[in-house]
C-alpha cells in the first residue's frame, strides 16, 4: 500500500518481516519476484484454475488425476466423514439445565420484532427502572449471559477452558466497538455515490449534489477534513485498544492451543481515516471498471476483466493524463501480453512514490483528471504508519503465543481500507503460516470479485490466503443508508442470492485448498445446510479435518447443536467469544439482535432441540445434570 518508514522504536528479531515491507525498495522486490513467475503465468491462470477446479471433485487433493476405479471410490466412500446435528445429548452435554432454560427464554425474546427493533430504547429504561448495577445483573442473567463470556480476559477463563474440554475452541473477541459519526460517514463520497466514478466523465449530466459549489462539497466533507487535525487523545485510544488486544491473544495462547483473537481496525486507527482510505481505494478500483467497460470487458468478472495495454495509454491520454502506463508494466520485462489486470492496476497505488504521475481519477464536477491522492497528505501518512506500528506488534505477540489474528469486517465505507491494511499484513506475516485472517462479507454484490482476487495475489506472491466467511452485519444500516443517500444497495436482495454467493465464494476457496494446500478459511456461519455442504464438499475433495485448513465458527450462545458435534466428529470448530464490561458492551448485543432477527424468528429446530433435551432430562432424572470435564 503506501510507502511509510518503520520507527527505529519497534523491536525486531534478525531476519523478521516488518513494515518495512511498505519502503519502496521491498515492494518492487517483492513486485519483480512475483513478475519473475511471468506474464504467461498470469494469462494461463484462468484457464489452468478451471481445469483444475473441475477435475477437483472427483481428485482427492487435486494432486494425482482423476480417479475412476471402483476400489478408489469405495477408499473414499470409506474415508467420508459425517455429522449427525439432531444428537441433543451429544450437543448439550457441555451445559446445564438452567443454561439450556436461559437459552429457549433469550431465543423466544429475540423472536418478537418489536423488541429487536426498539432494543435501545428498551434497554435505556430499563437503566433507569432498574439503576445500573440491577440492569448489569439482569442482562448477565439473560442477553448478556447468553451471547458474552464475561467482562475481562480472566473471567472468560473458565468458559474457555469448557468448551476446550468439549471439543470446541475459541476466537477472543473484546467486543467494544468504534465507528465515525453520521456527518463523517455522509460525506464519503465513494460510499453515497455508488455510480461508477469514470462513468460520468465528460457527460453533461450531473445529479444536484455535483452541481453544488466547491465550498457547500468541502462542508459536505468537513468530517474526513476534521481527520487531519491531530488529536493525541484519538491516539492514546487506539493505543489502549491495542494493548486490550495484546492481552486478548495472551489469554488466547494461554488457554487453548491453535487459538484465535479478533481484533477491529477502527479500534487501531482513527475511523475517519479509515473512511478516506477506502474513497482513493474505491475511486481507483471504479476508475479501472470505467475503463475496462471502455474496452467492452463489462459483466465479467473483476479478475478476468484485463484492459490492452495500447489502447489504454490511448484512453488516458485522451483524457489528459500524461504518464506511460505502458512502459510501467513493461519496462524490464523480456515477454509481456500486452495486458493487465486489476492486481497489475492495484500495483500502482503499492509502489506510489515511483507512479505519482499515473495515480490520477477524473473529477466528475470539474471534467477533468485529479491527482488521486491529492488530499491524501502528511497526516494521512502518519496515521497509516501509526495502524501499521499497531498491527506490527499485535501480529507478533500473536507469533509469540501460538495465536492467529482475525480481523473483523465492518461497515461498506470502512472496509476497503480494513481490508487492504489486513492484505498487507498478511504479505508480511503469512509467508510460511496463516497468521492474519481477512474476513469477507458474502451479503456484498462484490464479496465473490474480493475473494478470488485476493486468492490470487496470495498465489502470485506466494503467501497462505486465510479467511473468514460471514454472511454479513450491517445490513440493515447498510441498507437504511443506501436507500436515504439514493446509491445502489450494496447487499443482495435477498437469502437466497446471499447463500448463493456464500457457497460460491466458499467452493472457491475449498478448490484453492484442494489445489495446493496454500490456503485456509473459516466456515462462520450457522446454516445448518452450509455446514453439511462444507463437509460434502471437503470428502469430494479429499480434505480431512486433521489437516486444519478448513475450520469452522459459530457465535457464544448459538447453535450448540452445530458446534458441538463438529468438535466431536474431530473438526477444527471454533466459537466467537465476545466479552467487555456490559455498558460497553450493549451497541455489539444491539447489532447482534438486528442482524440476526431473521435468524432467531426462524429457530425453530434449535428450540425444539432444546426442549427435546430438558425433556429428556427430566424423563430421565437428569434435570440436575452438571458438566463434568
């Protein structure tokens, strides 16, 4: 990404990565080695991804060909793996009665809209009915017992170590949440204006907010102007955050092996950096779309979209840029294709100091290209580095302690920046193991094009890709301001085109796998059908548990049922473990209800497990049971 220099202050080992990695000299080392796989690599990718990808299924490991004799396939059929998730004994056996009473009383609250959608308001009554400490004892007792471990890292100890004893790990999340406010969020203008930024350009039509003087745009974008006035408190958070974190992953390492901490960017950056971050990175990544579209590449996908070298240069100079695209990309090169694509075009932006003159957008109020970081200045620079410091130390104590790093996906106009701090983490620190995870939203229109795209640069330079699947967790938010700012909404229309994109996103990444065991995802969802599809999929393509590649995540207080048999059945299965002090921790359990208020109203086969098993219980005379471990 952007070119910063380390502080002299971080401690390193002899030979250990660092962010040092962003000085000029690295990144065009680490571009020239990638450049020595050869542009005929990067041409016959697509073609060898697909021959390999449809011979998977039926070649366990993608390694040996296909197979085709019968004693192979019944080796196979013998060495599949399944998972029975209506066993309620084996599911509930990690807790007790009251537990599993607590859970029926949260899931039946959860059920009722009026009580999900006013969450806030009901709960800010109940403070002032109950007084503080009476509404903390209250919610420990119900919501906040239910979805949350606890309020520091040495209280979740115990819940830790149970469901270790059971088969199931953890992933350490200290759940206190930052955002921007509405007035900052607003006036991104790469997030309320959705259309493509090149589209326009030239044409006469203009909407009202582009007809607006440049002094009403620069009031407009007084909130990410704000972000350059240094504020040493801002700082001094994201410093504490982090030193939350570093105690999360030691209490990752210390209790379980193979752990995983997550960690949210806005806690170690200034969201309203953040928030310009992802403008130049979308303004970009859209500039690349409209000039593709001028080569006739539109409706295909992000990664196989590749401009002619020749007729851009043409089209940029057209448009008034005068830099030589064309001797970038094939200067020093012996064979060239004559094309890129938008891994070659992002490339830009990482060795910016030497393409100045080529990072220009067009202006669509003035009619003409601008320099793309012409407000990306001195302070922006110092707030990337000091991010980069952060996630520096938090990946080394991460190394230290046995711990991997996930990093959680957040709002649309935030997560282009989140996202590309993780992916230059991840070249520094997945060399030889997984150590960062990036999470994907599969909820996005674009979650497929992010995916494969990343899966590919990681093959490219030769690192572990590692990733988390979610279906998404703003959507609401996201939607209410898609539809008030007037942009296209970002998240598909509906579950089923959001399951499709998932198992799309997620067969991509299993074929990765299958292929060569370079790559590694976390299944965090709790489809039942997706879980039974992930397995399916991984004894088509011969990838076994004890591999640790595949693995998968669920949240603290949902769907025991499929966690547990998972854990037993020897799957690497994880629960998202969230814990904070419970005032500080209300705007997660808030969220948690809005995005999973269609989940809870359709529960039904939870609850009625749940009532099977305090049935059996107490047919039994085991209504006392207590866990044992």
């Amino acid at each position: 990404m952007f070119c910063v220099r380390a502080p002299v202050l971080l401690s390193r080992t002899p030979g250990a990565d660092s962010p040092g990695r962003w000085l000029l000299s690295s990144r065009i080392s680490l571009r020239r080695s990638s450049a020595q796989r050869t542009e005929q690599h990067r041409d016959e990718a697509s073609s060898r991804d697909r021959a390999e990808r449809a011979s998977a299924p039926q070649c366990p490991g993608g390694r040996d060909g296909p197979t085709s004799t019968s004693s192979s396939s019944r080796t196979r059929a013998a060495n599949e793996i399944s998972v029975d998730f209506d066993l309620t004994r084996e599911a509930y056996k990690s807790k007790d009665s009251l537990e599993l009473l607590r859970s029926l009383v949260v899931f039946k609250l959860c059920s009722y809209d009026i009580l999900v959608e006013k969450n806030t308001e009901i709960m800010d009554l109940g403070k002032k009915i109950l007084g503080q400490r009476a509404f903390n004892q209250f919610m420990k007792m119900t919501f906040y017992g239910q979805f949350v471990a606890g309020e520091d890292h040495k209280s979740i100890r115990p819940l830790i170590q149970k469901n270790q004893a059971f088969g199931v790990g953890s992933v350490l999340d200290y759940s206190v949440e930052e955002d921007i406010s509405q007035e900052e969020a607003d006036s991104c203008e790469s997030a309320a204006d959705n259309q493509s930024i090149g589209e326009r350009h030239g044409e006469e039509k203009q909407n009202e907010r582009q007809q607006q003087p440049e002094e009403e745009e620069e009031r407009l974008r007084g909130g990410v102007t704000a972000a350059r006035t240094h504020s040493d408190s801002a700082e001094a958070k994201c410093d504490r955050h982090m030193e939350t974190f570093i105690k999360c992953i030691k209490a990752s390492g210390g209790n379980s092996m193979d752990g995983f901490s997550a960690i949210k960017m806005t806690a170690l950056g200034r969201p309203q950096f953040l928030l310009q971050l992802s403008e130049v990175l979308v303004k970009w990544q859209r500039f690349f779309s409209f000039l593709a579209s001028q080569q006739g590449k539109d409706g295909v996908d992000a990664l196989n979209q590749r401009l002619e070298l020749n007729q851009l240069q043409e089209s940029l100079t057209k448009l008034g840029a005068t830099g030589d695209f064309c001797g970038w990309f094939t200067d020093g090169k012996e064979e060239t294709s004559g094309t890129i694509d938008v891994l070659d075009w992002n490339s830009l932006i990482d060795d910016r100091p030497q393409t100045s003159d080529l990072l220009v957008v067009p202006n669509v109020q003035r009619g003409e290209l601008e320099p793309l970081l012409e407000k990306f200045g001195t302070e922006e620079e110092e707030q990337m580095k000091r991010m980069m410091q952060r996630m520096d130390i938090l990946a080394k104590h991460a190394l230290e302690n046995g711990v991997r790093l996930m990093v959680d996906a957040e709002q649309t106009y935030l997560q282009p920046a989140i996202s590309r701090v993780t992916l230059e983490m991840q070249r520094i620190y997945n060399r030889e193991q997984p150590v960062i995870f990036n999470t994907y939203q599969c909820y996005l229109k674009d979650a497929y094009d992010n995916v494969s795209m990343d899966v590919e640069l990681s093959r490219r330079e030769g690192w572990c890709f590692a990733a988390k699947l979610v279906r998404g967790a703003y959507m609401y938010q996201e939607r209410e301001r898609a539809e008030e700012f007037g942009y296209e909404d970002p998240i598909h229309p509906d579950y089923e085109s959001t399951n499709r994109m998932y198992h799309r996103c997620l067969d991509h990444v299993l074929a990765e796998i299958a292929i060569n065991r370079n790559a590694n995802v976390m299944v965090a969802s709790h489809n039942e059908d997706t879980v039974k599809h992930t397995i399916h999929r991984m004894n088509e393509l011969g990838l076994v548990p004890t591999e640790n590649k595949v693995y998968f995540g669920q949240l603290l207080g949902m769907c025991d049922q499929i966690s547990f048999p998972l854990g037993q059945a020897g799957f690497p299965v994880y629960k998202y473990v969230p814990y904070g002090p419970v005032s500080e921790v209300m705007p997660y359990l808030s969220r948690r209800a809005q995005e999973n208020r269609g989940f809870m109203k359709g529960v039904q086969k939870e609850r009625g497990l749940l009532w099977k098993e305090l049935k059996r219980r107490l047919s039994s005379g085991e209504l006392l049971y207590r866990p044992t471990y």
